[in-house]
C-alpha cells in the first residue's frame, strides 16, 4: 500500500472515531523510516566457516550478525540474500542457516535460504537492511560495528568509518586503584 493511500485511510478512520466518540481531531503525524530506508539500504556480510549438523541443517557464517542486525533475533523479522561476489546461476541450490559470529544461539540472520554452494570469503549481499541496523548496532562482545558507504549515481563515498577498538575504549577510565590496610 502507498504511503498516501495508507495515510488517507487512517487519517479518515481516526477522524471519523474521533467524531464518534466526541473527541478532538488529532493533528497525525507517521514516522514513515522502514519503508523509506529500508528498501535503501544493504548488509554485506564475508562468508566464513559452514557446519553440516547431520543431513537436518547447513549452517554457514558471516562476519557480522546479532550487533550489526538484531531485528532478527530481537522480533523475528525475516531477510533474504544473494550472493554478491560471482554468478552462481546454473549452480545446484542449497539450503542453508546463514548464523552471526556471536556465540549465542539466537544469533541467525537468515534461515532456510536457498542459494547456490557458498565458499569462504564469498560476500553475501543481505537486502532491505537499511533501517534500524546501524542505529540498534552494538559492541556485543566487544566487536566494533561495521562502516557504511553511500552509493549514488555510480559514486561510492564513506559516510561512517568502521569503529576500531580504540574507539571502544575512549569512555573507559583506566585509574590504579590501591587498597589501603587498616595497619597504614
């Protein structure tokens, strides 16, 4: 549904409650950021280790996960990816977990994709991304959160620098600390 149209059927709903139960019209304000960002923005994710756990599941990771993009594991919201680095059309499916770096069992980004064999260092290209990763990221175990570019008319440009380690560390207050002894 558009936006306008979206807009004009709640706006009519509201006014008509509103006059039902003899209540002022409310001014309405909608915070359209999913569907203007979303579509906008993409996870680029490194393929890194696959686990076969039987013949049930493949499990494959990637370089990032719940700190990066925890509307997954926070309220089930579901993507999907392609691979981005090389053709793998005319390639036999497969059906895979892609799962996070993070060691928790909540920490899957995508489960039962179909994509074509996935090998280590091929980069995953995770749609429909662009609104809420980076402003929920976190530094969950310690992991600086990623960069993002900006691509526009052929033009690629930084607009956020991948955090370093360092930068993790600027709030911190490292004092020595001395216990003193009843006895000084």
């Amino acid at each position: 549904m558009s936006i306008e149209r979206w807009a004009e059927e709640a706006a009519d709903a509201i006014r008509e409650e509103c006059t039902r139960h003899g209540l002022l019209h409310p001014i309405l304000i909608v915070e359209p950021g999913r569907t203007i960002l979303g579509p906008a923005g993409i996870a680029m994710y490194t393929v890194g280790a696959r686990k076969v756990v039987s013949s049930a599941r493949t499990y494959v990771s990637v370089d990032g996960g719940m700190a990066d993009n925890i509307r997954p594991a926070l309220y089930g919201a579901r993507y999907t990816a392609e691979l981005a680095n090389r053709e793998g059309s005319g390639e036999t499916l497969e059906t895979i977990t892609i799962a996070g770096k993070y060691c928790e069992s909540g920490d899957i980004l995508i489960d039962e994709l179909s994509l074509p064999p996935l090998n280590y260092g091929d980069l995953l290209a995770v749609p429909m991304a662009g609104a809420y990763c980076l402003a929920m990221a976190s530094n969950y175990n310690l992991v600086p959160r990623p960069a993002a570019v900006l691509v526009n008319g052929g033009q690629v440009r930084m607009i956020r620098r991948r955090e370093t380690h360092e930068d993790m560390l600027l709030a911190e207050v490292f004092e020595t600390c001395i216990a003193k002894s009843d006895g000084d």
